[in-house]
C-alpha cells in the first residue's frame, strides 16, 4: 500500500515506522519543523500534494488546521487528550 502521512508528531513517525516495517511504500509530508533523518520512506517537505496514494493519513498537531482543512477526508491520527493525574 502507498500511504502519505501527514506529519509532525511522535505518533506519524510511530505509524511511519510500522508501516514501513511491513512493507509499506511510505511518505512522510512535514511543515520543515523535524528532523526527516529519523523518518522511513520518503520524507518531503512543505507540500499539500495528496495525490496519487492508497491512503492519507492526517497525523499533524491539532494546531495545524491549514493542512487538515486540505486533507478533508483523510484518516485522523489522534493522540488521547490529557487526563489529569494525581499530584498535577
């Protein structure tokens, strides 16, 4: 499967790690704030271009609403919100 990541996040480069380890082909699209050495597959930087994959998946930080609004549609990776624990 050819999938692109939107990424960003310890959670797109956890999904870009797993996917790839299965044989996945596996793009990882960031804004240019990580570091793509640390990333499997295919690292681009700064492009909205969604075409041309199996699937897209929208792993961006909450915050990154111009990316998300062009991937409508796309998968959502979301990490759980914060719960507070005792002696926060």
């Amino acid at each position: 499967m050819k999938v692109l990541i939107l990424g960003g996040t310890t959670e797109a480069r956890e999904l870009a790690e797993a996917l790839h380890a299965r044989g996945d082909t596996v793009t990882t699209s960031l804004a240019g704030r990580t570091d793509p050495a640390e990333l499997p597959g295919t690292t681009r930087i700064g492009s909205s271009d969604l075409s041309g994959f199996d699937a897209v998946v929208d792993a961006t930080h909450p915050f990154a609403t111009r990316i998300s609004d062009k991937a409508a549609g796309a998968l959502r990776l979301e990490r759980p919100g914060w719960e507070p624990q005792p002696g926060d």
